[in-house]
C-alpha cells in the first residue's frame, strides 16, 4: 500500500548502496525520526530468502533481548517491516570489516596486540551464543562478517545471522564460506556451534599474517591445505564422516591416506607445512615484519599459536570452547601493558567486562545434537574468496 511507501520514505532517506549479495541488498539510510544514520538489509521478495530472514530476524531479536546491556559484540537489529513486499530489516549502522581492514595494510596483517582484541571480542561473542537459552551457530563467520563499530576502534560486532540456526534447528549440509569451513562440514559429520570455534581460529591466524590460513580452490583443495598445516586427521573422526570417500583412499590395513588430487597439484607432506612457521614464532613474526617490535615475542607467539592450535583441533568434542578460550594465557596481562593498538589514533584500551566468562549461565557444556538433515543450494560458484553457498551476502564491501 502506497501508506506503508509513504511511511518508508518518509521515515528513511536513503543515502547509498552499502553492499549486494544473493538475499538482496544492504543500504545506508537516515533515520529521520530517531535522527541517526542506519544500515537496512532489504530482502528479495523471494520464498526462500524471506524464510531465511525471518528466522535472522527470530534469532536477532532472542539475542538482543538477551544482550540489553550491549555487551556481547553482536549486531543490532533496531526494527524491521515489510515495504513492497519486501522484509526489510534496519540496524544500526557500523562501520567496515576485518577484510576491508587487512586490504588496507596491503594485506600485510594487524599488529599481535591488536589481533589479541579482536580475538577476546569475538571469543567473548562467541561465548554468548553458546549459552544455553542462545545456543546459536552463526555458520558463516568470517573477516567480511566481523565490522568495526568505530573506524578508529578496536571494539568490533558480528554481523549477518543470514545462515544462523539454533541447535536442534539445523537445516543446511553446505554451510560456511570455503576458507572458514569446519572439518565436520568438510566431512559430512554431524556439527554444533564448534564449528564456529574453528572459523575463528583460521580468521585469527588471517588477521595477523594478512592471508587467509587455508585458502582451498574447493573442498578437495580446502581439505589438502588443512592436512599440510595439521597433519591427517584421527582415524575416530574419519570412521564417522559420511564424505571420506570424496578426501581419502583407505588401505588394507584400515589406514587412510589422501586421494590423488585430480588437477595434479602437489601438496607438502601432511603435517609439515607448521602454524609455527607460518606465524614466525622464532622469525620475528610473518615475513620476519615484526622483528624488535613491542608485544611480538616468542613468547607471545607462543601463547598465540597455542589458543589457535586449540581452535583448530580436528575433533569438535575436544576442540577448545570460548568459555576455555577466554582463559588461555594468550588473555593473560603481560609485563607489555597498555600497547596502543587504536586504528590510526591513540585511544585507552578498550575494557571487555572478563565477568562475562565466569557467568554461571554461559559456563554450561553445551549439549551435540543430532546430524544435519537436509540441503541448502549446493555449491555452484566455486572460485569466490569468500563464497558460502547459504543464502549470504557474498560481496564483502564496505559497510559505510
């Protein structure tokens, strides 16, 4: 109705195209009742892309009622309505992502110090969609879903719950942009929110050497770039994948070894392609760019390169949780105090409340569920950086 029109464009000015992707578009607009600039993602007014969204909308709204004291660095969905329609959902505005963020230091990755923020934010987010009455799977983290709040903060959000579920509620077999992809995914076995723990701990490693840690050309590839970093997977969490056959030969003996890729690529030996080296433990950091620098010794590499290694256990079961992470020594307050890690001007540190990983609600285990039942559009686009196959945004532009 020509109303509800009248009601959009008179409310909400809009300013400029913040980003497209397969659910439709996001827009910068003003806000001319509360008087402030905010970001709507405007639907495509498509069966599939409005079912997902309103689930977005059902888990944004949970989170945020559970979060009213903004604390646990996850996006603000402020209201949504329907316009032509279209599902359109307003959030507050932030500003770009971690990617954006690596592309302006030429890729050459943020400081330790600052890589250590992200990473109690994101572990701290993490944390809360663990808890009990949350229990979400965001299943598509990555640098182009992590923004900035402030262009010249430390402090970051999560954002794009477009491919979120909650526990007992998973739908999709193909899920998570290829580089951040689980190896429970990969695999075909069953998966919680664990698999967000391992993204994490690939967008760690991301942030601070500039380049993504696994970057497979597809899920062989993705498969084989893991296995030169950590070595071949346990026989226990083989036996149980539904996918071996697509990764692996097995022997006679019950061993498996990895299949012949089809292409011809070569691949270091499994195992040999060490997070040690990769991170500089003992060689001044990547690419030897942080020798002599504060806060960038092997001790600090050290406790770096342990958090990560812990994130990226093959098992889910025993692959470290946020609430464990939040502890590690990598947290721990170092002699090093106070390092300004601002973005381009100085600023205090920012303070994240640590009660958060002592509160006895989100201390819970969490429960495993069952395995995931059926299938999202299965991969068609296959040499994206950054393409998950659910129904997200696949641009990673600017978000203001």
């Amino acid at each position: 109705s020509s109303s509800v029109v009248c009601r959009f464009l008179d409310r909400y000015e809009i300013d400029s195209l913040i980003g497209r992707g397969s659910f439709g578009q996001v827009v910068r607009a003003y806000d001319h009742e509360d008087q402030c600039p905010v970001a709507i993602k405007i639907i495509k007014n498509k069966r599939p892309f409005l079912n997902q969204a309103q689930i977005e909308v059902k888990l944004l709204e949970m989170m945020n009622r559970a979060d009213a004291e903004n604390k646990y660095n996850v996006v603000r969905l402020l209201r949504h309505f329907m316009w032509r329609s279209h599902l359109c959902l307003v959030f507050e505005l932030l500003s770009y992502n971690l990617y954006d963020l690596l592309r302006n230091t030429n890729f050459r990755g943020v400081s330790l110090n600052l890589t250590r923020k992200f990473a109690q934010q994101l572990c701290t987010a993490l944390l809360f969609l663990a808890s009990p009455e949350i229990s979400v799977i965001h299943a598509d983290l990555k640098p182009e879903n992590i923004l900035l709040v402030n262009p010249k903060r430390s402090k970051v959000k999560v954002v794009d719950f477009g491919s979120s579920c909650q526990l007992g509620q998973r739908i999709y077999q193909y899920i998570q942009s290829r580089f951040y992809r689980s190896p429970e995914v990969l695999f075909g076995l069953s998966y919680d929110l664990a698999i967000d723990v391992w993204s994490l701990g690939c967008i760690l490693v991301e942030l601070h050497t500039g380049e993504a840690l696994f970057s497979g050309a597809n899920e062989q590839d993705q498969v084989n770039k893991i296995v030169e970093v950590l070595g071949m997977p346990p026989p226990h969490v083989l036996q149980r994948a539904a996918k071996v056959k697509k990764y692996f030969d097995q022997l006679p003996d019950g061993s498996y070894v990895l299949k012949r890729s089809k292409d011809g690529k070569s691949y270091m030996t499994p195992g040999t392609r060490k997070l040690h080296d990769i991170l500089g433990v003992e060689t001044g950091g990547p690419g030897g760019r942080r020798l002599g620098e504060p806060g960038h010794s092997v001790a600090d590499y050290l406790r770096f390169k342990d958090l990560v290694l812990r994130m990226l256990d093959y098992d889910a079961k025993t692959r470290i949780t946020p609430y464990y992470a939040l502890q590690h020594n990598f947290f721990k307050r170092t002699t090093d105090e106070g390092t300004n890690t601002a973005l381009g001007v100085s600023s205090t540190p920012s303070t994240l409340d640590m009660r958060v990983a002592t509160s006895p609600v989100i201390s819970m285990p969490l429960p495993t569920g069952a395995t995931a039942v059926s299938l999202a559009p299965s991969e068609v686009l296959s040499g994206r950086r950054h393409e998950n196959p659910m129904l997200t945004d696949t641009t990673g532009v600017l978000w203001s």
